[in-house]
C-alpha cells in the first residue's frame, strides 16, 4: 500500500499538529506534496498550482505566501495558474501556505517538507465569495490585548483554572485587523514572572484571517504576576505589545505554612462584654506562597465569642472577631482568664490542620505596695515591691500607665517609678520594685511621708497609698 502524508488544513488560527503517516490514503488529495531530493545543500522548492473551485479555471495573480516557521516566501500564480517558491531550511519542517486573491475565499494550507527537497502540490482550490467588495488591510502596524479568558490562575496542583488563554490583535494603519494576506509571525515571551516552570503554548504562531493571534499560559509551581509579551516584525521594524498580567495564586494550605495571631494578646474582656479582638490566620501552600484566596478558615475559642470562619485574601491571611462576653474562660494549665483560640482548615488531601493561641481576658485592675509599713533611718532607705494586676493575678493591658510618687521633706525615689504597660500574658509583668532614701537629712528627726501608687488604663483605675517615717 501506499504510504501518503497527512495535511492538515485550517482556517483561522494555526496550530502545528503532529505528523502521522496512514495507509490506503486517496492519492488525489489536492494538498499532498509529492517531495522529491534534489541533492542541493538547504534548498528546497515548493511549485504546484491555483485554480477556481466551481469552474476548475486557473488563478493568475493570486497571491501564495509560504510560512516555514523561520522565514517567509511570497509569489504570485502565473497566468497559468502556477507558482514557485525557493528558500532555504536547516531542518524539515511543518509550513504553512496561505493563498488569497481579492474576490476569493483565503485558504490555509499546512505542509511538511524536508529540507533539500523539490516539494510539488497538487492544485490549490480557491472558491469566489458573494462580494468583492472586502478592504484589504495595510501591513501590521500595532499589535494590543483582545482578550484573555482568566486574569487569575492557580498554582498546579491548587484545584484552581491552570490555564488561560490570551488573545492579541493586529491591526494596519488604518486600525483595521490585517487580512491573512499579511498574516504575521506572533512571538511570545515574559516579561517578570515568579519563576515556577510557568509556560506559554505556542510560543510562536501566525495571525489568522481577522488578525487575530493566541497563546495559552500554563501556571507553574510559584504565585506571582506573570506578564505576556507578543512582538511581531514588518519590514524592519519590531511592533511589541503592552504586558499582559496574569496572577498566579497559591495553593492549599499546609501544616507548616499555618500561622495565628491576634491584634492584642490581652484584652480587658472580664472588665466588660462587647469589646473586640481581632484574630488573623496566615495560610501559605507547601511552596511558602499565599495560598488561592477564598481558602476557608474555621475559628473556635474557650472564651467569649468568636466568628465562625473567614476566607482568605490574596496574601493568604483570614481575619475574625473575638468578642468578649460568656463564657469568661477558664484554662485547665494558665488558669481564670486565659481562652484557647483556634484556626483550623484543610490541606491538598482533605485532611484538618489547625494552629491555637492563648488569648488573655483581663479584668478590673489593682495596686498594692509592700511593706505597708515603714521607717527609713537617718540617711537610709527603704525598698518597696508594688503589685499591679487584674482579680486572677494577670497582668493589665498594653498601655496601662503606672505612677509611684512621694510626699515629704527630703525624701527622694529611684526604680520603676513610671511605667507603661506593653502587650503581654506574663505575670512577670505585675511586679515593680522602688527605693525611698533619705536624702539630705543630717538631723535625726521624724518625718511624716507618704507614698502612693497609681495604675490607668482600659482595666480601670486604681490607686493604693501607704503613710511612714523618715528620718
């Protein structure tokens, strides 16, 4: 049996197909190349002919423009019908014949040929349209986005759309679409990119027949902008187009890339009901990216109430509200005050990850100075411990401001006199330490001073003072 080629032949956008080769094909195809060596280094010729679908006439003038990828070859049919096209190639190649004339219907054509070779066709049929009255366009003279099916993709894997299609249009001087007469060859690239095995299929491809030019991005391992590029030479000049974007989003969360904070670590939730703690979770893909946005998070607490779930943003974070009101909690290992929050979501196999926190509900503050008693001898002094915390014995919120001041005749302080509160859960912070000496005394006679402590802040005030001796 004979062997024969397959072509392949199309109408618009060009896409380069495999090569297969069957058995028992009809000889008579009017697009199968009979290719013949010719011995010449790199030079091949293609010739075959143009006639008139209804009438079987030949074409004269009809325009044959041959495309083979890293060049292009123009002629015109002679007055009996034929054309001739010679040109050089490295490598056998699939190219692609596009034949028009004014009054007729362009047809596309895609051959494969081999290099030092004579390649003759069968005739090529071009049928006559209704009107011929179509404008033809002008060379390409700018190139700009159409279209593109999705702005935003998933990383792979993610579940989310991994590809989208991005549509270019060439236009002449005029903004008319070029014809497919003065079809072009579209390269595509990047611009900035996150450097995942993210790609662009095809990287080069013809216009078609409105003009029009298409790519599939395909999204990699890595989140991040993508930008698109499309360049098209005419003549000795480059038309480039302006970057597309395309984001690329993470994927599923991981145990590993799971975060919780809280906008205060202690709040004044036991002082009163109502106040608000903003709780955010972090969620990143097993590639440290932000995972897809509208991930959802699910947010439990020991105390108060807290809203049920969130969904992430494009940074991966997911925020809710613990408001303070019943249960006032009660931790089985930090004790009264202290409330277990949790984040929890699930991974690439379904399964529930989670991270907790403590969150400290405060209560209403109190100061107390030790000893309570004191005689500060002749050029001596004394030191004090003051205490300054909530009715469980934790420490009052950030900012709560805290005074020791004295009352007497030559008397003077040193320590934590003045003091501001930061954002903390230990009860380290509930103890302060002072000194009051006698400073300028050189009689031994009894002075009557008196020494108070005060603490302001959103736990409340309060306030404690103690009366003595100095010397």
């Amino acid at each position: 049996m004979k062997q024969s080629l397959i072509i392949f032949i199309s109408f618009g956008f060009l896409l380069i197909a495999p090569l297969f080769f069957i058995a028992g094909c009809d000889s008579s195809n009017p697009t199968i190349p009979d290719a013949e060596s010719t011995g010449s280094t790199n030079n091949t010729s293609v010739t075959g002919s143009v006639v008139e679908f209804s009438t079987g006439n030949v074409i004269d003038s009809a325009l044959v423009k041959i495309n083979y990828v890293v060049g292009t070859s123009t002629s015109y049919s002679t007055t009996s019908g034929v054309y001739t096209a010679n040109f050089n190639i490295d490598t056998n190649r699939f190219a692609t014949i596009i034949t028009s004339k004014v009054g007729y219907k362009t047809d596309t054509t895609q051959i494969f040929i081999s290099k030092n070779s004579t390649v003759s066709l069968k005739s090529i049929i071009l049928s006559k349209v209704a009107s011929t009255s179509t404008v033809q366009s002008g060379p390409p003279s700018a190139i700009y986005l159409l279209s593109q099916s999705l702005t935003n993709l998933g990383v792979r894997g993610s579940g989310s759309p991994e590809t989208g299609t991005i549509t270019f249009q060439i236009v002449d001087t005029l903004g008319n679409p070029i014809d497919i007469a003065h079809s072009s060859l579209v390269k595509f690239s990047f611009g900035g990119r996150p450097n995942g095995d993210e790609f662009l299929s095809p990287t080069l491809a013809f216009s078609d027949s409105l003009g029009r030019v298409k790519t599939v991005l395909t999204s990699g391992t890595n989140a991040g902008i993508v930008q698109i590029l499309a360049e098209t030479n005419t003549g000795s000049k480059t038309i480039t187009s302006l970057p597309v974007s395309y984001t690329i989003f993470g994927g599923h969360p991981t145990q590993s890339h799971l975060g919780i904070a809280a906008q205060t670590l202690n709040f004044p939730g036991l002082k009163a009901f109502g106040l608000i703690n903003s709780i955010t979770a972090y969620c990143g893909d097993k590639y440290s990216n932000p995972v897809r946005p509208g991930t959802s998070v699910y947010f439990t607490s020991t105390g108060g109430i807290i809203e049920g779930f969130a969904q992430t943003s494009s940074v991966g974070s997911a925020s809710v509200r613990l408001m303070s009101a019943e249960p006032r909690p009660v931790d089985a290992t930090y004790g009264a005050g202290f409330a277990l929050v949790t984040a929890s979501t699930a991974d690439e196999t379904s399964s529930i990850i989670s991270k907790s926190m403590y969150i400290l509900f405060s209560g209403t503050s109190s100061v107390a100075i030790s000893p309570t008693t004191f005689d500060i001898p002749n050029g001596g002094a004394q030191e004090f411990i003051f205490e300054a915390k909530d009715e469980n014995g934790n420490p009052l919120v950030s900012g709560t401001n805290i005074q020791v001041s004295v009352e007497g005749e030559n008397v003077k302080t040193s320590g934590e006199t003045s003091y501001t509160m930061p954002d903390t859960q230990s009860k380290a912070y509930t103890k302060f330490h002072f000194a009051v000496y006698d400073s300028n005394d050189t009689v031994n006679v009894a002075k009557r001073i008196t020494i108070k402590v005060s603490s302001t802040g959103s736990n409340g005030e309060a306030k404690t003072s103690i009366t003595g001796i100095s010397r």
